[in-house]
C-alpha cells in the first residue's frame, strides 16, 4: 500500500480543502401560488402538490 513519504502540514491540508464550501440552493417563486421552492420539483401548498404552477394532486376533502 501507498505511504506518504512526507508529512502534509496543517495549513497545506487546509489550503485544498478551501474549495469544498456549502452553497446556498437556488430558489424560485411560483407565479401562481407565492410560494417560494426549488426550481425543477414539486412542491406543496395547503396540501396541494404542485408542479411549473399547475396542481398535480389535490387535497383529498375530509368529509
């Protein structure tokens, strides 16, 4: 198995991890509904499943 000939200081380890970062996830707002969700997924309001502005599942009514 591969051994590292020399030890990988702290800082040089730390300098190549600076590129993985979080990002805040991009968000749309549906023009139908207001709702604020992701771009491209379903989404629910009032238990009603939209998607692109449209119902796709209404809320069963509770006789």
């Amino acid at each position: 198995m591969p051994h590292p000939k020399r030890k990988i200081s702290k800082s040089r380890r730390d300098k190549r991890r600076t590129h993985y970062k979080a990002e805040a996830p991009t968000l749309t707002t549906c023009q139908t509904t207001g709702a604020i969700h992701l771009p491209h997924r379903a989404y629910t309001v009032d238990g009603n499943v939209y998607y692109n502005g449209k119902v796709l599942i209404e809320k069963a009514a509770v006789a």
